[in-house]
C-alpha cells in the first residue's frame, strides 16, 4: 500500500516509500535519541519537583531557557531573512538553498517555542490569555503575536515552494510579508530587553539591531554547518558549490564582523558608564561565558574565515560554524544572567545575585538540538529540500 500525498502539482507531498539518506537517517536517530532521553529527564523532573527544578527567584525571574529560546528563535528569523534574498530580493545565487532556509526557519522556531513552553508553568493558557488580554503596550505580547504569524506565514511560505509555487505573486507578496514580520519580530525581541530601564545592563536602543544582526550571523553558521554535509556530491550543480563555496562564507564573514563591531562598542561602553547597575558589564568580563564568546565564539572563527582559501574548505567552514554557534548561545547566557546580577530595584550595595542553571534546565540543551536534528533529518528524507527552481527561471 502507497503512503505518498500528493500535492496539486503531482509531486508526493510527504513521500514515506522514499528511502532516506545516509544522513537523513543518522540525523533522525542521533536527534530523536538525545531528544527522547533529555525529554523524559526534563519531564520526570518537572512532574516530581514543578518550577522548583528551574534556579529562579524572586531576582533571577528569567532563566537559562530563555536563553535558549533567544537562540533558536532569533536564528529562525536570520534563517528566514536569507531565504527573503532570493524569494523577495530576486537576488538569485540563493535560490538553491531558499527552500532549505525556509524549513530551518520554521523547526528552528519550534524547536525554540518547544523549550519556552517547558520553562512556562501553563503555555497553554496563551492560546486564550494572548487575543483576549490584548496587552498591545506590552513588546512582550507583540513579540509572541508576531512570531506566530512569522511561524503561520513561514508554513504557507514552504508549502507553496513544495508545490513548485515559486513564481507566482502570491509567493512573492507572501515572501515580502514574512520578511517584513521575521525583522519586525527579532527587534520586538530586542525591545523586550532593550526597554527595560530597570536592567540598566539590557537598556539600549541599539538592543532590536544587535538582536536581528547576531541572528543573521547565526543563520549564516547554520547554514554553512548544513552546507558541511550536503556538498559535494555527484549531482551537485554548479551554482549550489558556489554558493556553498564562496558565496555563504563571505557572506557569514561579513556579518561575523558587523557582529564583532557592534560587540566592542556594547562593551566600551558598559564599561565607561558609571551608572548604577552597569558595573554588571565589569563582572561579565570576569564570567567564563564571557570568554567563550569572545574567544572561542568570535575570535577563532573570524581566524578561520580571514583567508579565501580556508573559507573555500569545508572542515574549515564547519568548524567556524560550531565555534561561532558556540560562542553565540553562550553570549545569550551570559546576557541573560549577568543583565540580572544586579538585584531588581536595587543597587550593588544590596549585593549581587547569584545564579547558576540547574540541571533540568542543562538537560534542555539537548533536547532543543536534538530536537532539531530530528527535524531537519525528517525535512531532509520527506521534504525535497534540495528542490530549486531552475536557474533559466530566472
């Protein structure tokens, strides 16, 4: 018995009678196995223990798994602003990888709801508290409002390209309104952070930009870690080993600076005021998490990528990805936690708080990037996502 759907256009929609890639399998097994094993830890923990397993307080009311959450969620949006390249901006040398960007933007935003959702006593009571509460003074409820309608336009988006819709001014409208949301969604994200003058150490105006540009360049990691693996095979057009090749790494080499920038002017800054509460950027630059952002996030690979030559290399490529993505979801860590050192409404004479994750909220690690891999491995088995449209289209 067949167990293909088919799309409008004749093609299978979700073919389960294709056999899956060497990849695709050890992507779905290694994923699904770690996730598997981290859920039942993360979910025996919270039924035995509840809130208690998270190393909040009364001062530390955000904890680590928002962190998290920053890091998938703001890497869906830079994974969905490279896909715009090609769908919106016509800029063609992209469109190989657009579909793939499209899915990596919606599982990796999944991923990020998923870990949010274990850290939030009742997620469920969104579904009612969100439209009836319509809290619209709130950059909070915007956040959650526009990231859904960017995961509902995100799913429109792809299945239309799985149908071959590549074209047509509906895609390209859709394309134009998911683009025009991903950015209005990772600044609200950076104003959740950014507005809160109680935080002297998040308070910024320039926080929405550092959080839409520290997205791209983890969409960039992204996509040269996958780009890693679905390379080099006998099939592979010419135009998908240039991308890979030159165009992906220039372009997270660029970022990676634009990034490198704007984080030296953060911390001269922090450093220089001497308003109360900014002596929390002085305690950061004592943090270990602060060093491996720099050094091993920033520094190595910005080593790795300086050189054409190294950039052309794959090895070299993965492994400023991983480096990068490294230093980067421990720069949402350290944000996290040192932006709440300084006691809430009161200064360093109160004293500073101290905090560490707990080990349910370490385990959740694991299952986010477990999470994904299975993911991405099931995209990659049931999906088409090689699938482009042909060059003379252009």
């Amino acid at each position: 018995m067949s167990t293909v759907m088919t799309t409008g256009a004749g093609l299978p929609l979700l073919d389960f009678d294709a056999k899956p890639t060497p990849l695709a399998s050890t992507l779905m097994l290694l994923g699904g196995v770690v996730g598997a094993i981290s859920f039942a830890i993360v979910f025996w923990m919270l039924f035995t223990e509840g809130h208690a397993a998270f190393n909040t307080s009364s001062d530390v009311a955000w904890g680590a798994p928002i962190a998290y959450y920053l890091f998938f969620l703001l890497a869906s949006s830079g994974l969905s602003i490279i896909a715009s390249l090609d769908t919106v901006f016509g800029i063609k040398v992209f469109y190989p990888i657009a579909k793939r960007c499209i899915w990596l933007a919606i599982i990796t935003m999944v991923t990020g709801f998923t870990l949010l959702a274990l850290e939030l006593g009742h997620p469920f009571r969104m579904l009612w508290a969100m439209p009836t509460g319509l809290q619209i003074k709130s950059p909070m409820w915007w956040m959650g409002t526009l990231y859904t309608i960017d995961l509902i336009l995100l799913c429109i988006k792809f299945y239309l390209l799985h149908e071959g819709d590549w074209e047509s001014k509906l895609t390209h409208h859709l394309s134009v309104g998911s683009f025009v949301v991903c950015i209005l969604a990772a600044g609200t994200l950076g104003l959740v952070f950014g507005m809160m003058a109680m935080r002297p150490a998040w308070y910024s105006p320039v926080m929405p930009m550092y959080f839409i540009l520290t997205g791209f360049a983890t969409a960039g990691a992204f996509m040269l870690f996958v780009g890693s693996f679905v390379r080099r095979g006998p099939g592979m057009s010419e135009e998908l080993r240039y991308l890979n090749d030159v165009v992906l790494p220039r372009l997270f080499f660029v970022a990676l600076l634009a990034v490198v920038a704007m984080r030296f002017g953060q911390i001269l800054t922090g450093l220089w005021s001497n308003y109360e509460g900014m002596e929390a950027h002085w305690r950061a630059i004592g943090h270990p998490l602060f060093h491996v952002e720099i050094w091993i996030g920033f520094a190595l690979p910005l080593l790795l990528m300086s050189k054409a030559a190294w950039r052309a290399v794959p090895g070299m490529q993965f492994l400023a990805s991983v480096l990068f993505m490294v230093g980067i979801f421990s720069a949402r860590l350290e944000l996290l936690i040192v932006g709440q050192e300084v006691p809430l409404f009161k200064g360093y004479w109160a004293g500073y708080t101290d905090y560490w994750p707990s080990f349910t909220e370490w385990m959740l690690v694991p299952l986010g990037f477990g999470m994904f891999l299975f993911l991405y491995g099931a995209g990659d088995w049931l999906l088409r996502l090689a699938e482009a449209r042909a060059p003379a289209a252009h």
